[in-house]
C-alpha cells in the first residue's frame, strides 16, 4: 500500500506541474527589443494589431551629386533609397516573426569592419494589411549618422501595433554599411524625407495597386528623427537653416550652393510649408551648437514638437544645442524630455549581443547604449511619451493627462508611471507666442 500511496503521490504532483506550472513556462517568451519590462509605463504596452513589415526601394531621380561637385557645379544622379515599412496586418498564427539582418562598424574599414548580426522583432514578413478599417496616420522615421532603418524597431512596431504606417528610411551616404562624407547627410536629409513622405502617399492611393493602397492617411503625418535624422524632420517641419550653414557647407564643397534651398532666408524654401504634417517627434537633434540653427530660422517651426534630449549629451549638446533649440522654437507648441546624466543614445534598440564582444571596439556598444541608464527603459519610456503625443496630434486621443505633468519627476510619480519607477525625469511644456 505504501508503493501505491507513493505512486499516486507522484502523480498527482506531476498533475499539478501539467496544469498550473507549464502554462506558466508557454507563457513566458524572452524579452525582444520593445518589449514591456514590470515597471514600464501605461502606454509602453504595445497595441491590439498585429504588424506586418516589408521592405521596399525607391529611387528620387535627377538629385544633386553633392559627393562629385567641384568648382561650384553639381552633377546630378539617381538616388536610391530604402524603405522599411510597418503596418497594421491581419493576424496569422502560422507566420513567423520576422528576423532583422543588420551590422555593426562604419564603411567596413580595417578599424570598424562590418560585422552582420540579426535579431527578432515581433512584426510579421509580409503579412497582409489590414484594409477593412478606413486609414492610419503615416510616420516617417529618420535615422542618425551613422545608422539605419532598423535603428528604432522597438518604437517603429510599437506605433504600428497602435494603428499607424511607419516608413522608416536607409539614408544613402549614411548607414553603416555606405557611411560617406558628411556633405551629403547635410543636404539629403530633408529631402530624402520630404520625398519618402510623397512616395507613400502615393503607395496609399487607391488606384496605386499596391497592398497598401487606401490605408494611409497621408494627410495626416508624424515625423521623428534622431540625431541627424532630428536636423532633418526639425527642417522639413519649418526650421530652415541659417546663413552660417550656407557657409560652412560651401567651404565643404567647394562653392556649393545646393544646401540653399533647406535655407530660412530662401524665399523657396517658405513655400515647402507642408500642411500634412501635424506632429514631429525630435531625438537629440544635431545642429544648434555648430549655427545650423539662428532665431529667426527657429521662428518657422510652427509644428507640434516633442523633443528628447539627454542633460549630458556630448555630440549634440544640451544647453547650447537641444535645450536651445526648444527654447528658440517660440512659434510652436512644444515639449522637452529630459533624461538626467544621459548622453545621446536617447533614441536606438538596446546594444545587440555581438557589441558585447571582447576585443571589438567599444563604439560598436557606444553606437546605442547610453552610460546612466538601461535601454530598455528608455525604450520603453519613450514610447509611451511618443504614442501619447501622436495620439493626441494624429488621432484626436485623449491622452493630455501623460504629458499635464510636474516638471520635475522626482517630485511626484507622474501620471501613467508605476510608484516610484519616473525618477531622473524633467518635461516642460511651452506654449506658441503666435
């Protein structure tokens, strides 16, 4: 009798474990770029769609070939560009997630070679749109110098889950795998955004035969950039650039005068106002401390801005660069988060298991981590700061209360945040003069 008691014993323990303990274990999924950690604020959470993603290439025809000028003349080529796009799709339990193929270093030079790695998303490949629910507002997303179109996926699947078309970009001259020289970064941004923006209008169309068409609303359009990437959507947003600029950027060329047309003073450039764009959203944005920026070009930003800044940012700076920017920004409705003692790495993915690496040069980590805080945190923090503030731009939400906050977060938890989890915080808000 004792071996049966013990045999049923076993059994019922092993009953137990089957019922309560292993759908613990099914549950349970390792953590992915994006992914909520406990103390994760309310809108971090990702949305009800599922994503799809897909790849595409555009070329923007007859472009000045900034790389080849000489003597003040500029040839013209065509310009690719590359496009990864993420959208609302139908759910399909049989598909796989997609898997990323990115690298790390810059030109593939002896001192940073190319290094490919991957890592998983929770998109879809391919999967097919959701076309029963009217349109999403498109965002286009910008990346810093160097980087790519896979910088921010944490936030790009994340806004896409919460109903938009994300479009993020493979600047040419300045990804990781084609880093060129700096005068190209300088005068393609805005315009590799301004035609981005136009080219998915048309992929929304209904008439465009493309399986997005009759899902965007381009009429209704975010913006958000990093570092150059926030020189970029800050410009194309109405922040023509000034004089100084003009300047140094002939000196670079010699004679160039093609960055004009980004130019506060141009009487062209005030005619680009492009009335779609509703809303940006600028990551430590490069520029205010080597004169990109004057007053009087800061007056033209009227657009709604978010802006992301770390207090000890050494590339693009914080009193005199990001802080001054939105302090200068007078014409526009605007907001400045601040993470205390962060430096620039406001914006990219966690650093990728490979920049952990022994021997491999240390910027390969530096290209994404930040010194004084987890990023996933930040991830996680800026995603809902971005979705609440797009909401509320692009899709008439009620989401005022998370951004109505004490400036300073250590004073009180701010609304949205777990108790005690929104320390190192401050976010002002600053209303137009006009």
């Amino acid at each position: 009798m004792k071996k049966i008691y013990i045999f049923k014993s076993q059994f019922i323990t092993a009953i137990i474990l089957l019922f309560f303990i292993a759908p613990i274990q099914t549950r349970s999924q390792e953590f992915l770029y994006g992914d909520a950690l406990p103390d994760a604020p309310e809108l971090a959470q990702r949305g009800d769609y599922s994503v799809g993603v897909r790849t595409l290439s555009f070329i923007n025809s007859d472009q000045i070939d900034i790389l080849n000028s000489k003597d003040g003349k500029d040839p013209v080529y065509d310009r690719p560009l590359k496009i990864e796009i993420w959208y609302p799709a139908e759910s399909d339990q049989n598909s796989t997630p997609v898997i990323y193929d990115e690298v790390m270093g810059t030109r593939g030079d002896s001192l940073r070679p190319l290094i490919p790695f991957n890592f998983k998303g929770r998109a879809f490949r391919d999967a097919k749109p959701i076309t029963n629910e009217g349109k999403f507002p498109l965002i286009i997303v910008s990346h810093g110098y160097v980087g790519s179109r896979f910088l921010m996926t944490y936030l790009t699947e994340n806004l896409a889950s919460k109903g938009y078309v994300v479009a993020a970009i493979d600047h040419t001259d300045s990804t990781f795998k084609d880093a060129n020289a700096f005068q190209s970064t300088l005068l393609n941004r805005p315009k590799d955004i301004r035609f981005v923006l136009n080219e998915m209008e048309l992929l929304g169309k209904a008439n465009s035969e493309d399986a997005l068409q009759g899902i965007i609303d381009a009429d209704n359009v975010g913006l958000i950039g990093y570092s150059m990437g926030g020189y970029g959507v800050l410009n194309v947003g109405g922040a023509g650039y000034s004089d100084n600029l003009t300047a140094f950027f002939g000196q670079m060329t010699g004679g160039s005068a093609a960055i004009n047309e980004h130019n506060a003073n141009n009487p062209e450039y005030l005619k680009k106002t492009d009335k779609r764009i509703k809303a940006i959203v600028a990551f430590a944005p490069w520029g205010m401390e080597r004169g990109v920026w004057d007053k009087d070009g800061l007056k033209g930003l009227k657009t709604p801005t978010f802006f992301v800044a770390g207090s000890q940012d050494d590339i693009s700076g914080y009193e005199n660069g990001i802080k001054a920017i939105y302090e200068g920004s007078v014409n526009a409705d605007r907001y400045l988060l601040t993470y205390e003692n962060a430096r620039h790495n406001v914006a990219p993915n966690p650093p990728p298991a490979n920049a952990l690496a022994p021997g491999l040069h240390i910027d390969e980590y530096y290209r994404y981590a930040e010194p004084s805080w987890d990023e996933r945190k930040l991830n996680n923090i800026n995603q809902h700061f971005v979705t609440a503030f797009l909401g509320i731009h692009l899709k008439g939400e009620d989401f005022i209360k998370y951004l109505e906050l004490q400036e300073n977060s250590n004073e009180k938890d701010w609304t949205g945040f777990k108790p005690r989890s929104s320390t190192g915080m401050d976010l002002r808000h600053s209303l137009p003069l006009n």
